[in-house]
C-alpha cells in the first residue's frame, strides 16, 4: 500500500525584513522539505499587497488578505489601497 501526503505550513510571514536577504533561498528550503503549501497572511496592507503579489509569483504559496487588530487605526476607505 502507497501513501502520499504532502505538507503544508499553516503560515508563514514571508514578507518580513527578516527574509530580505534570503528570500529565495528560504522558499527553495521549503520546496526541498516537501512543503506543499504556504499561506502568507497579511497583517496589515502592505503585508497583505507582498503577500498577494508572492502568490502571483510562486504557485505554492497561497495569499489571505487581513489586518491585525493592533492595525485597525492605520486603516482608511480609500479604495486605490
């Protein structure tokens, strides 16, 4: 009997500063590991525009537009955001 899986991060906050250097490298790592998915949340508009444009770019990672609550105030009704 044969079982396949595969293996999914239920996030992971790729768009942080912290991964500026390596980006790229951290996303093959995940690939080589046998991660099949990742879902980049958004915490706050700009995180959640890379979060999105990363989803366009890599078809593993999978984007969830928000805003944490401690964000809330930063937020406006302009649509063009």
């Amino acid at each position: 009997m044969h079982i396949s899986y595969a293996l999914e991060s239920p996030h992971l906050l790729v768009e942080w500063r912290l991964f500026d250097g390596d980006r790229e490298e951290v996303f093959q790592k995940i690939q080589a590991e046998g991660v099949g998915m990742v879902v980049d949340i958004g915490a706050d508009i700009e995180s959640t525009k890379m979060a999105v444009e990363l989803s366009e770019k890599y078809d593993f990672i999978y984007a969830a537009a928000g805003v944490h609550p401690s964000e809330i105030a930063s937020l406006t009704e302009d649509p063009a955001i």
